[in-house]
C-alpha cells in the first residue's frame, strides 16, 4: 500500500505543475483554488503513509472533503457552454487515475477487514466494512461522473467505462446476495424477539436494531449499483425485483415499467389460477366476511353510545378526556374483534395473524419509542386528572384552554386564538398549572402614595372600590394592608378575590378607579424620587 500512496503522491505532484498552462481560459482565481486543492491533497496522502489508527481515519476525511470539493470546481467548469478542453482533459484523466488508486486502496482496506472476522469482534468489524463499503459507493459514483466528464470532452473512456461497467456488475450480485441474507437473518432474530415477549433480552433488541441497520445500509448500497447500471444501459430488472420483494421499498425507481408489469403478471396468473379452482367459495366467504364486518361496525357504534351514556350520567365524576377514551375505546375493540372473526371465515388462521402482530409490535415499539413515551402520559393525565377540556392551563411553556385531547398530544388554544399541539410527554414532564380549577382567584395588585399623604384616607378610598365591586367576592375577605415603605412610596396590596374567569376584569377595574379616585381626592402617586444634599467647605487661608 505504500507503494501505492507514493505513485499516487508523484502523480498528482507531476501534474499539478503540467495543468497550469493549459489555464489560458480559465480564470487566474479558479485555477489558483484547483492548484491549492491539488497540493492540500498531495499534503495529505504523504501524511496517510504513515497514520495510524485515527490519524489514519482523519487523513481520509481531509483527502475526500478536498477531492469533493475540487470535483466541484471542474464540473463547474465541464459543465460550461464552452469548456477550455486544453485544461480540462488532462484534470479528467488526473481524476480517472486518482479514482482508480482510491478504489484499489479501500479494495486493500475491506480485505484486511475480512482477514480479522472470525473472532469475538465480528460485530465490529462488519461495520467498519459497511463503512468501507459506502466510501465505495461514493468514489464508483464520482468515477462514472467522471467518466461523463470525459464523454463531453471527446476523451477516449471506453476502457474505464468497460472496467466501471463489470465493477459494478460483481457488486450488484454481490449485493443482492447480501441483502436477501440479511432480510432472512432479520427474520429469524425478530421472531425469537417475539416469541420472548416480557422476557426479551437487552441482546435480542440489539440483534434485531443492528440487523435493521445492516439491511438499510446494504440495501442502499443495491440501490446505488442498480443506479449505475441504469447510466450504464444494463437491465435492472431482476435485481428491482429483489428489492420490492425483499425490502419491500416500493420507489418510482423501482416500480418502471418492466419490473411493474412482471410483478402483475405474477399475481395475475396466482389470482386466476386460485379463481377457477375456487371462485364459488371464495366469492362466499367476501359476502360473509363483509357483512360481519357491517355488523361489527353496527355493534360498535351502539357500544359507543352506551357507554357515552354510561360514564355521562356514572358517579364517579369522569372527566371529559376519560369519558372520550373511554368511548373511543370501547368502540373500537368491538370492531377489531368483528374484524378477526370476519377474517377466521375467509381462512385465515388466527394464531399466526396474532403472532405476526406480535412481531409487528415489537417492530414498531423499537421505532415508535417517543410515540409510546406521549402514549404514556396520556394515560397518565387520563388517570390522574389534572386537567380537563375547558380548563385554562399552563404547561410545557404554554398558556391557553385545552379543547381536545388525544393519548398522544393536548391541543391548546391561547389566549390570543392559535392552536397548539403539544406532546403529553412534554406536559406531564413539566409543571401543570391549572388557572381555571378552583372555585375562586386572588387578585394581587400594588398600590403607592406619597409619604405626605393620608394613609387612612388612601386605605378608605382603596377599601371603598374594592367593595363596590360587583364582581368581588365578600368571601374570603378582602385584603388592604400598608405593605412597605418604599424609596419613593408608601406602598398598599390589595388582594380581593373573584371567579377565575373575572380575574381581569377585576384587576382591570379597580386600577383604573384607584387612579381616578387618587386623583379626584388629592391623593398622589409618587415618581421614583431622591433627594440630593450639597454641602459647601469653607476654603482654608
């Protein structure tokens, strides 16, 4: 390998000083920035020689950040109306080499990765050669960019495009082969997972994650070389089939027109061949199967509106969050259960169905842990109450009267009319404010007055307003107490109490009155004020 680096590192050094005078129609700027691109790289593959362990890794990322970037100057410049051909050919030709190099030396890496499996550190290792295989992928793309690039310059690429062609080729098999492996592999580890159930281990979630990784990794990898092969005119179809079949990723890529029309002619064939063996049956079991499920939906619907009527008029006192769930609930088991008896008369065997949900729950519970975690405190708000539909809360950072509620999310509308959903995780997490539940609401307000006014006066006319208020509550007392002395003021609270829903109002109120009636009374309400002492010396003889 370091006979490699060293070619590589002489290569790039020859050329750079050659492609500077093909520059006569490319601008001094751009071609100054391709020169220090070049010599950055040439930089960082004598320095790769001799790295080790993770100055090796940060080597590579410079080298691919810098060729990514110098790769953008020269399609900037291909990619021109009139492209100076003189400069241009001999930077495609320097990357067509580059590329080369590059590929036989991850093909170096990759192969010493696969002479260490076998041991405990497989895992590991596997996907270090993932990794290995996405930087791959990578610089196979850039190679048939590149080769495009010489295309458009009128170079001779037969034999790179020859060479990339049965690369890719070997890859697509290669694959293929390990996509459907590790899908089958995928299978057996989520069905122990199930079949575990409480009991599942910390290592089959870990089986199970690291195989779903894998296959999206491989599965990507296809992806790219059925891409390649479509630039390069192979047919794709059989490999798109794998695809759908295995992965299950239905894409406009993979569903054109052959591998469509091959897939429907399959099922063509199955469903004909199933309705002339067995049509009259068949055609007897939909019936039945549909009207169980009519009446299932009948059934639900009349549970829904008992037990609306049920917990409605119960004394328990549910809220209207749990009476919703309640109802919704109850509901839909019904039909779920209509549902599985339908699908009993059509043929299906209930046990397996119940275990491949099984297994779909574990599946969905690896991706779908946040959704779980709001499902949670749904619960959780459903049992314990702290809130109901109506209230005006203040939760999560957010201020406004709950109008519905789901095991998922709260909808809140503010004060100022927008609508928020929030997550119940977020407000179960957090302090719940609930502004609207009690009966009645202190109003605290401040009131100051001059320190040369009539602090039983000022009380009087404070105790006055308060109580010619129509919307305060004589019960508990009001309270109008001098509080403190302040810098500038001699300072009242005032604390009537009244319904939530009057709160501003009152506060409103009375605000507006102290300021009238201090006024019209001769009553002050000072500025912040200080007194100033100037103190003259008499100069001495």
């Amino acid at each position: 390998m370091p006979r490699i680096l060293f070619i590589i590192c002489c290569f790039f050094s020859v050329i750079s000083f050659s492609g500077a005078s093909y520059a006569a129609e490319v601008s001094p700027a751009t071609d100054n920035k391709i020169q220090q691109l070049q010599q950055k790289i040439d930089t960082d593959i004598i320095w790769l020689k001799t790295a080790k362990g993770e100055l090796k890794d940060v080597s590579e990322y410079r080298i691919r950040n810098k060729t990514n970037l110098l790769r953008e100057e020269l399609a900037t410049l291909v990619n021109q109306p009139d492209p100076d051909v003189g400069y241009l050919v001999p930077q495609v030709n320097k990357q067509l080499v580059f590329l080369d190099k590059v590929g036989q030396y991850l093909d170096e890496r990759v192969n010493g990765l696969k002479l260490q499996l076998g041991g405990d550190n497989d895992a590991s290792i596997m996907q270090k050669i993932i990794k290995r295989e996405e930087d791959r992928d990578h610089f196979l793309e850039a190679e048939l960019e590149t080769i495009n690039w010489g295309k458009t310059l009128n170079i001779n690429v037969d034999n790179a495009e020859a060479a990339l062609k049965a690369e890719v080729l070997l890859r697509a098999d290669y694959f293929e082969s390990l996509v459907t492996y590790t899908q089958a592999q995928l299978k057996i580890a989520i069905a122990d997972a199930s079949d575990a159930g409480a009991d599942i281990t910390a290592e089959q979630k870990s089986e199970v994650n690291l195989l779903k990784d894998r296959l999206a990794m491989h599965t990507e990898s296809l992806n790219v070389a059925v891409n390649m092969m479509e630039s390069l005119g192979e047919d794709t179809t059989q490999i798109k089939q794998t695809l759908f079949s295995v992965s299950g990723d239905i894409t406009q890529d993979v569903l054109n027109f052959d591998v469509a029309s091959s897939l429907i002619e399959e099922w063509m064939t199955i469903a004909k061949n199933q309705a002339l063996e067995n049509g009259a049956g068949i055609t007897f079991k939909v019936i039945i199967f549909l009207i169980i499920l009519f009446l299932a939906s009948l059934v639900a619907k009349l549970v829904r509106k008992v037990v609306r009527k049920a917990v409605n008029s119960s004394k328990l006192n549910f809220s209207m969050l749990l009476q919703d769930f309640f109802t919704s609930i109850s509901g839909n088991v019904i039909y779920v259960l209509g549902l599985l008896i339908a699908l009993s008369q059509l043929g299906f065997e209930l046990a397996p169905l119940l275990a491949g949900f099984g297994i779909a729950g574990v599946i969905i519970g690896f991706a779908l842990q946040d959704t779980l975690s709001n499902f949670a405190s749904g619960m959780m708000i459903l049992v314990y109450r702290p809130f109901d539909v109506g209230d005006l809360i203040n939760a999560a950072g957010v201020t406004g009267r709950v109008s519905h509620m789901s095991l998922v999310s709260t909808t809140v509308k503010t004060l100022d009319n927008q609508r928020l959903i929030v997550p119940n995780n977020k407000i179960w997490g957090d302090t719940i404010n609930n502004i609207t539940v009690e009966r009645e609401r202190r109003v605290d307000m401040t009131f100051g007055i001059g320190y040369g006014d009539d602090i039983p006066k000022a009380e009087k006319i404070l105790t006055d307003i308060v109580m010619a208020h129509p919307k305060v509550k004589q019960f508990p007392e009001p309270m109008i107490k001098l509080h403190l002395l302040g810098e500038s003021s001699v300072d009242f609270i005032v604390r009537p109490w009244a319904d939530p829903i009057d709160y501003w109002d009152v506060y409103w109120d009375i605000t507006r009155e102290v300021k009238m009636q201090f006024d019209a009374q001769g009553v002050s309400i000072p500025f912040p004020q200080r007194d100033v002492h100037i103190y003259h010396e008499k100069a001495a003889d």
